[in-house]
C-alpha cells in the first residue's frame, strides 16, 4: 500500500520545492534538507485591506507622532481617528476580525486581570476621581488599540503586518532623529534628542530597542524590498540609541547583544560578529558630544543624583514598596502615585513640617508603578507577563517540529518569531525598571503580536497532531496479502468478477 505519508500530506503544505520532500512526509536525516528553505515569506496580493492598513497606520503614528511634521494633520488627532476608524471598519465587517483571539491567548487574560486590579485600585486608593478619569481619559484608548490590533489577526500574513508596522515605525524614528529632531543640552554638556510626541528620549531608545528584534525577524523572512526596510530599522536603531543619550537603553542594548549572538547559534559565527560590529560602529559614529561621559557613569554611580538625592530612583523606589505594603491588594490607584508621593509619602511629611515644596513625582520604574498603583497580585501578573513573552515563547518554539523550517515559509516565519520576539520583551524587561511603562503602548503592541504568535503556532501544531493521528490511522489499516489492501475499490473490479466466498448465482 501507499506510504502513509503519501496519503495524508499536512493540509497546505503538499508543494515543497524540487529535492526536497512533501509536508508530512519523511523526516529522516536523508529526508531532511540541510538547509532552511529559501523561499521568502510574502504578504502577497490582499494583505493590506482596509482594517489591516488602518492598523498599520495607527501603530506608525501612535509610535512616531510623524503627524507632526506633515502640514494640517499636526492638529488632526490621527491616532484618535484611525482607532474609530478600525473599530467601525470591525463592526461593518465582521468577517475581517477573529474574536477568538481574546479567548485563545495568554495576553488579552493578562490585559483583563489588570484592567480588574486597575477598576480595585480606583475604588480602594487614594483618589477615586484621579483614577477613574485616567481610566476613562487616557488608558481606554490603550486598551481598545489592544483589543483591536489583537482580533484583527486572522492568519500569520495578518501577524507580519503587525510586526511590520513595529518595523517601519523604528525606521521613521530614525529618519525624523537624523533630519528633524534637534538635540538639546544638558547640565552635564551632553546632547539629547528633544521630546517627541508622547515620548522623551529615554522613551525613544526603549522603542528602538524593542524593535531591533522585530527588525531581525523581517531580516531573515522577506524578500529584497522588505530586508532594505528591515535593515534601514535595524542600522537606524542604534544610531537613535545613541542620539537619545539614554543610559538604560545602553544597559537594555548591553544585555540583548549578548542574548541575541546566542540565540542565532545557526548563523555563522564570523555573520554574528561582523553584524554586531556593524551595529556598534553605528552607535560610535553618531554617538554625540559627552555621551561616552555619559556612559560611563553606568559603571561608577556613586556620584549619580538617582542615588544621591532622596527624589533620585532609588529613593522614588523604596517610597514606592512602601506604598506596596501599605495597599497591598489594589494599592494606592492608577495614576495616583505622584499624589501618594505628594499627600502621604515621609518625604511630603517631612518637607511640609521644614517649610519646603512638595513634589508629586512619577515613579519612574514601571515595575514600581505596577505594584504601588494597583497593587501586588498586578505585580505578579507583570511578572508573568513577561516570563511567558521570553522563556514561555522560546518554551513554545520547542514544541514546533524542526521540520518547520523548510515546510512552509508560513511555518518558518512562526518558528523565527518564538525566537525573536522574547528578545524584544527581554529589552521591555530591562528598560522599563528606569521608565514609567505600565499604561503605554509599546508592550500592548508586544502583547498583541504575541497573541498571534501563540495562537497561530497552536493552530499549526494542532493539525500536526491530527496529520499524525490520521497517519497511524492509515498506517494500521489490515492488509490481505504483502503490500494488498484487504479490499479494493470497487471501481477497480473487473466486470463480473465474483467474491470466492460468495455463493454461486
């Protein structure tokens, strides 16, 4: 009989390239090619309807603020329009979105169980009013662009829109810090890049470096147009690193280079070398005046005024665990930390008694933020957070078939994306300790193209399974004879033939 793997081809993957064998076939070592296949992954005709362009737009801009620097849409709100623009294009046409996501992925129950403690926090700290119009004014947005980036990814060519819109957003960042963007001067003589939109130049390195792996991503999974945009991000990133003069997006850049050198143990060692030199040469060349300085400050920070003064971080840090054991289930309340830090921290009680100002600051730590805003339980759900987005993805790709590299490009760009994609929660992880993160949205863009990620190598893996169950299946099948079906169908019997067993007519 036919081999098993003839007669039940993994559902459209039937057509591999000449030499090498059909999905689900055999998986030997002589079946198997050396090398992952070089067909690219295409977006092709249909990718960028109405719903997907508008996303694709509302991310660049929400990121960018390009808007800014193009004529009458300064004054436009296209960040506001184009997010009800997406959700009237969802109502009108259902059929472009997919629900299930919600259901299916581990971030919408991460965004939900905050938005729970966030509701506690309003009700059981400090300032009911506070919280509930930062809520009602400002993080609803977030979480509507969340909800609707997150429905709108069908299938995997859904997925490479999003991740692309992360892409291109870092090479405009680039382009606007080299041709618009003026740095201006600090007290230590040092140039930054002005504040951009709802970013200041800190914020901008953060996104800079989340989008370095993304960039990778498209590197290694387009064809030529796409990796010259995917490269201008990617060589553009560390020169806006090093324009923004910020030294937590040096130690996030610090801790990723080494992680990602690891992580792409497949390229050659002397590729991995030379494209971290070319990203350092970068950063050294359009490093400004006193950055080095700057910088080195990171190894001796004893003269450093975040652990001087008592409203450095260090001190803004421990007030805030403080806040944590003084409200520990919901905490003081969304967005009321600089009110705890103004009304009732020991610093306001102090300052108050002596005559001197009171300062309602920011906590400047998005884990800070998390725990003394809405409480622990919210802390440890951003712990999980982001263990699921690095160790729980790359936990995932170990569950995807190695095979998965030469299949489909489909399968390959999601096997890639379990890779790079923790990458870039592993720079979050590490920038947001200096920055205030908790209701921005760089990670619920992250979030959401996670939720991709994960529901669509499910989806995969789980015809894998019904491919192999339906293999064993055939495979078991009774035979009559060496290589002879126990019955053949009846089409193939000649005319009049009659069964030995069956009586004479």
């Amino acid at each position: 009989m036919p081999s098993p793997s003839a007669v039940w081809p993994l559902p459209g993957l039937e057509g591999g390239r000449p030499g090498e064998p059909a999905a689900g076939g055999p998986s030997g070592p002589q079946a198997r090619p050396r090398r992952r296949a070089k067909a690219r992954f295409r977006l092709g005709r249909g990718a960028l309807d109405a719903l997907r362009l508008s996303a694709f737009s509302l991310v660049i801009v929400t990121l960018t603020a390009v808007h800014m620097y193009l004529g009458p849409l300064q004054h436009a709100r296209p960040s506001f329009t184009l997010l009800i623009l997406v959700a009237a294009l969802m109502v009108l046409k259902p059929a472009t979105v997919r629900w299930a996501n919600l259901r299916e992925g581990w971030p919408p129950k991460v965004v939900g169980g905050l938005l729970f403690m966030a509701v506690g926090s309003a009700v059981f700290g400090l300032s009911f009013g506070g919280s509930t119009r930062f809520i009602i004014e400002i993080w609803w947005k977030v979480l509507v662009f969340f909800v609707v980036l997150t429905v709108g990814l069908r299938h995997v060519k859904d997925l490479a829109v999003l991740i692309w819109s992360y892409v291109w957003s870092n090479a405009i960042l680039f382009i606007l810090s080299v041709t618009v963007l003026e740095l201006e001067p600090t007290r230590e003589g040092l140039g930054r890049l002005e504040g951009h939109g709802m970013l200041d130049a800190n914020d901008i390195g953060m996104v800079m470096l989340m989008g370095i792996p993304l960039a990778l991503l498209m590197v290694f999974n387009s064809g030529r147009v796409g990796r010259a945009i995917a490269w201008l991000a990617l060589v553009g990133s560390p020169v806006t690193i090093a324009l923004t003069g910020s030294r937590g997006a040096m130690v996030g850049l610090a801790i990723m280079a080494p992680a990602m050198f690891f992580a792409l143990g497949r390229i050659k060692l002397a590729v991995r070398v030379g494209g971290g030199a070319l990203l350092f040469l970068a950063l050294a060349l359009a490093a400004p005046s006193g950055y080095w300085k700057q910088m080195s400050t990171i190894l001796d920070p004893s003269k450093d005024y975040n652990i001087t003064t008592e409203y450095g971080r260090i001190g803004i840090a421990k007030r805030g665990v403080g806040y944590m054991l003084r409200y520990p289930f919901f905490g003081v309340g969304v967005a009321n930390f600089p009110r705890a830090e103004g009304t009732i921290s020991p610093i306001a009680k102090r300052r108050e008694m002596e005559g001197l100002s009171v300062e309602w600051i920011a906590p400047h730590n998005t884990y800070v933020q998390v725990g003394a805003e809405m409480g622990i339980p919210a802390l440890l759900l951003w712990f999980f957070m982001l263990y699921s987005g690095t160790l729980g993805l790359l936990k995932l790709r170990k569950r995807t078939p190695a095979e998965w590299e030469y299949q489909s490009a489909d399968r390959r760009f999601l096997r890639d994306a379990c890779l790079f994609i923790p990458m870039s929660y592993l720079v979050f992880a590490v920038t947001s300790y200096f920055l205030t993160h908790a209701y921005t949205t760089p990670i619920y863009i992250l979030m959401a193209i996670t939720t991709g990620v994960v529901v669509q190598v499910r989806r995969e893996l789980k015809i894998d399974r019904a491919a192999r169950r339906a293999q064993r299946d055939a495979a078991m099948m009774p035979t009559a004879g060496p290589g002879a079906p126990l019955t053949a169908p009846v089409q193939q019997l000649p005319p009049g033939f009659v069964f030995p067993s069956a009586p004479a007519q």
